[in-house]
C-alpha cells in the first residue's frame, strides 16, 4: 500500500470517527434534555439514571448488586 493510500484510509478512519463523536454528543445532549424535562415535571432524575443503570444489567447482576447492597446496609444498622 502506497503512502497516499495509508493516508487516505487514516484520514477517512479520523472523520469518521469525528463524525461519530459528534453524534454521540448529540444524543448526550438530548438525554440530557429528557432528565431536564422530567426534572421539571417533579421527578428524581439521581432515581432515574440508577432505574436506567439497573435496566442496563442482566437480572443476576442485578440481583447480586441489591444482595450486597442490603448486606452492607445491614452492617451499617442501615437495613
């Protein structure tokens, strides 16, 4: 591959990639519009984005993240 080629598909890699930057903080902003607004409405967004979290991981995840949670709450006298 001649070097105006390897610089061709290294440019062509960077703007893709900026593109998608540029996307990805699009899509930020407007996830953060959305907490935003349901702020506003009155609800918790902290409480959302930890509902969003837990939706993320697999149901035994989950369960083993809350178990040990309420072990340390327990230990604490939290419980």
């Amino acid at each position: 591959m001649s070097d105006t080629v390897a610089a061709d598909q290294l440019r062509l890699f960077i703007e893709r990639i900026e593109r998608l930057e540029e996307e990805k903080k699009g899509m930020a902003d407007d996830i953060r519009d959305v907490y935003s607004e349901a702020k506003s409405q009155g609800y918790d967004t902290k409480t959302m984005r930890a509902i969003v979290r837990l939706r993320k991981m697999e149901k035994h995840a989950r369960d083993e993240a809350e178990a040990l949670l309420e072990t340390y709450k327990a230990a604490l006298g939290l419980g």
